[in-house]
C-alpha cells in the first residue's frame, strides 16, 4: 500500500512540475497600491464588532457561571478554587476590552 502511494507520487509530480508557462497567467495578481477592495474595511469592521460582542457576552456569561459555582459551593460547604477561575474570566474580560487598544498602539494609524 505505502509503495502504491510512492509509485503514484513519483509518477505525479513530474506531471504537475511540467506544467504550461502560462498557467501562472490565468492566477489574478493583486494591486500593489495600498488601497482595499471596495467594500472590505465595512466588512473587516462589522466582523471585529460582532467578534468584539462576543467576547463582551462570553466574559458576562463567564462571570455569571463562576458566581453560581461560587453560590452553590458556599451552601454546601465545599471548598474550591473559584477565586482563580474568577480571576482567569476577569483576565479574558481584560484583555477582549483592551485588544482594540492594544493593536491600535502597536500599529499607529497614521491619519494625513
């Protein structure tokens, strides 16, 4: 089986290595201007916004849940880490509330 799979590479990739010259013509190259495709910054915004509101509503749900854990194990009795877990969701809290900042301060945009 494995020299099954030799014999068809070997006899493969010459084939695909002796491509035509052109083929590389039919592949659209890129314009090197700096400018976006129309429409993309809107685009790129509104999925950062809808990532940024996720993270929003996870690092919520996230502070929820532990509070709960906490609740329930305090009425039991139980003793559990749940300040570290609390302090791993308010560290996600952070760092999603200051990613835009964060990129903004190592790429500068810069404005004319």
């Amino acid at each position: 089986m494995l020299g099954d799979i030799f014999y068809r590479a070997a006899v493969r990739i010459p084939a695909i290595l002796q491509a035509p010259d052109n083929l590389a013509a039919e592949v659209p190259q890129p314009k090197l201007d700096g400018e976006l495709p129309e429409g993309l910054a809107d685009r790129v915004s509104q999925v950062l916004g809808l990532i940024s509101w996720a993270g929003t509503a996870a690092g919520v749900v996230g502070i929820l849940i532990t509070g709960a854990v906490m609740t329930v194990s305090h009425k039991r009795g139980e003793s559990s880490e749940h300040i570290s877990r609390l302090g791993m969701v308010l560290g996600g809290c952070i760092l999603v509330a200051m990613a835009g900042p964060i990129v903004n301060w190592v790429f500068p945009s810069s404005s004319p």
